[in-house]
C-alpha cells in the first residue's frame, strides 16, 4: 500500500474536519469503486460480527479468516480465476463516455484493501473491544461492529448516488444515516445506546467492552468515508 499517499490523506482530512469535496461531475467508476468498497468493507464487519459473537481462538479465528479472504476474492485482491468488481468497474471504461472514464494517479484495489484492514482493525481494537478479544464471545461487540458496519454502509451510499449524479453528497441522506446510528434527537434510540442498555451483570456476553464510545467510532467512520473518497477523485 501506498502508505505515504493515505497517510498525507488522512492528515488532511482530519484537518478539514472529515469533509469531502463535491463531485464536479458525473463519473460512473467512482460510484461503482465506491460501491465495490462498501461491499468489501460490509463483507469485513460481517466476518468480525461473527467472531466476536462466537468468541476467539481455535476454529473460530479460522473461520473468521477464511471469511475475510473470501470478501477479498469478491473485491478483487485475493487470488481469483474470475474478474472482481474492481476490475468489472474499471472494464465499463469507454473514451465515449467521459463520465466512465477511472481518474489516474489515485488510489487502486490495493490502496483501498489496506484502508479497509486499517480502519476495521482500528474500529475493533480500539474503540469496540479495547480490552482485547473475548475467548466466549459477546454480543455487545458483535451488534457494535454491526452499528458501525451500518453506518458507513449508509454514508458510502450518500457518496455513491452523489458522483453518480455529479453533486455533492446530500445533507438529508447523510443525516438519516447518521440517525439511524445515533438516535438523532433521541440518543437513547441510538445503535450503541441501546446495546449498552441490554447489558445485565449475571450475563457476562451481555457486558459491553466500552461504554459511552459512539461518536469516537463515528469519529473514525468518517474520517475513513473521506478518505476513501478523496483517495479516489483526481
């Protein structure tokens, strides 16, 4: 991976706040590249929802890794006798159709792999299950990996139907996505919140790792959807 471009990347957009610029125009292998990362990176969470669930160590690690090379294979940067999505989106290329045409000189599948691994990595350790991994499995972890997994699957989509249309992302689809993590103006409603009120002493599954941790998560989902952006526009 290109660590030195993301690296620049993401101290930019932590600058500005975790903004990302408006499409200029129409272009179709963005969207597509950005749905081709949404579907990897979904395909991710999924794989960690179920370890944690299920507990680590033993079958379960090689469960959850064989899930992981799987998503890879789809997304175009495991072995794979087939063409993947990336591939697929870059194939529509026609000099007839500007709005197909993929931007040079900017991030590729294996940029975007290692910004996938960084950032679901980073969401676990760090913010999910700082205490480290559960032998037993618990599903407070598992349905926060879920919660995350969400929402940057709904902002992904804002971005996606915005280069699609050559407009810059809409604040109401933003908002509903943002919503349907945090509760909006009922934080109690909110995704993590209502894990955290499942939580009861006799039931060791049930306790969550963290507490109170939403919005540093959200933090670092956004900061990864514009990442993920910027790195793909010219």
């Amino acid at each position: 991976m290109r660590r030195s471009l993301v690296s620049t990347l993401v101290a930019a957009v932590v600058v500005l706040g975790a903004a990302t610029p408006a499409a200029a125009q129409p272009n179709t292998c963005i969207a597509g590249k950005l749905a081709c990362t949404n579907v990897f990176a979904s395909a991710v969470f999924k794989c960690y929802a179920k370890i944690f669930k299920a507990g680590f160590g033993g079958e379960n690690q090689d469960k959850a890794e064989e899930c992981v090379r799987k998503a890879r294979q789809k997304f175009g940067t495991a072995v794979n006798p087939k063409v993947q999505c990336w591939d697929k989106v870059e194939a529509k290329e026609d000099v007839a159709k500007p709005e197909t045409i993929c931007p040079a000189n900017v991030f590729d599948e294996f940029d975007m792999d290692g910004l996938v691994e960084d950032f679901t990595l980073d969401v676990a350790n760090e913010e999910i299950a700082p205490g480290g991994p559960v032998p037993f499995g618990n599903t407070c972890s598992a349905g926060k990996v879920k919660c995350v997994g969400a929402l940057f699957a709904g902002l992904f989509k804002c971005e996606i139907k915005a280069h699609k249309a050559g407009l810059p992302a809409d604040p109401e689809c933003i908002a509903k996505a943002v919503a349907k993590y945090d509760g909006g103006v009922n934080p109690t409603k909110g995704c993590f919140a209502k894990l955290e009120a499942k939580q009861k002493l006799g039931k060791f599954k049930t306790l969550c790792d963290a507490i109170g941790n939403a919005q540093a998560a959200k933090d670092k989902v956004d900061v990864f959807v514009a990442i993920a952006v910027v790195g793909l526009e010219p």
